[in-house]
C-alpha cells in the first residue's frame, strides 16, 4: 500500500517544479530596493538622482533607474496642500532629471 504524502513533501514536490530565477531577474531583485531608497531619498532632499545614479555600474543603471522612477510616480498626489504640491513638483524634477535623454 501507498504511504500517503505529508503536507511539505507536496510543498517540496511543487517547488522543485517552479522555474529557477535567471542572473537578470536575480538582479533586478537585487537592485529594484536600491533605486526605491535613492527615490526616498531624493524626495527627503537627500541628493540629486544624477550623482547617485552616475556611480552605479553601466549594467545596473536600467534596473535602479525604473525602480527609481517607479517609486517617484507612486508618490505623485492629488495637491491638497503645499505640501504635496512641493512633492508633486519635485517627483516631477526627478523624473526629468533620470529620464532626460529618452
């Protein structure tokens, strides 16, 4: 007779199946908290996005810049106050700034 199959070794059967991550998505997790940081950052008036992102090697520079971006566009809201019309402007200035030659 069969012997029936404990809750983890099923777990462990259905992880052997998911596919491995490649280098570049390893990178991408890798890089993508970075650029949201060097967003945080930028948007606390911590540095320019330019002199940071000038810094990182060539092959990391696209997945930090969309994180970058991705995190700045999140932050863009409804101007209520002064406030969020100077975070508004300045998510602006930084899209500007990362996205200026494309």
């Amino acid at each position: 007779m069969d012997r029936m199959k404990t809750a983890f070794e099923k777990a462990m059967e259905r992880a052997d199946q998911i596919e491995k991550p490649d280098d570049r998505q390893r990178l991408r997790w890798k890089l993508e908290p970075e650029g949201q940081r060097l967003a945080g950052d930028y948007l606390r008036g911590k540095g320019d996005p330019l002199t940071r992102i000038s810094m990182v090697p060539l092959e990391h520079k696209p997945y930090i810049v969309k994180a970058m971006v991705e995190a700045l566009v999140a932050n863009i809201v409804l101007p209520r106050s002064e406030g969020a019309k100077h975070t508004n402007t300045r998510v602006v200035e930084g899209i500007e700034k990362l996205l200026h030659d494309k």
